[in-house]
C-alpha cells in the first residue's frame, strides 16, 4: 500500500504544480507567463526537454576538448 500512496501523493503534486502553472499563464504578468510555460512544456515533454539537455552538455563536452586540443599547441 506505501508504494501506491507515494504515487498517488506524486500525482497529486503534479496536478497542483500543473494547475498553479495554467494560473499563472492565465493571470500573471508577461515573465511569469512565459516560466509558466516553459515549465509546462518540460512536465509535457521530459523526453524531448532531456534529450535536449544531454545535447548541450555534449555541445559543452565538445567544446572542452576543443579548448584543451587548443591549449595543447
């Protein structure tokens, strides 16, 4: 039954966070629309947001070892 809570519990938490983010979108200002769905968009979209997180770290890895090739010259 503890498993079954938690993931009730969690469901619920996003529910909440998801309904305070169509709030925001509805009623707060141009900045805090635009975080709102930002944040909508990563709670819609975990895959495309993490494969486009694992891209830039690997942009990021590749431009180390560009600039330690560089440094070694």
């Amino acid at each position: 039954m503890g498993v079954f809570s938690f993931e009730q519990n969690r469901q619920y938490a996003v529910r909440t966070e998801v309904l305070a983010l169509i709030t925001l979108v509805e009623y707060g200002n141009l900045e805090q629309k635009h975080n709102a769905l930002k944040q909508l968009t990563v709670i819609a979209y975990p895959l495309v947001t993490a494969e486009k997180i694992s891209e830039e770290e690997r942009i990021k890895d590749m431009q180390t070892e560009l600039q330690h090739f560089k440094d070694s010259f």
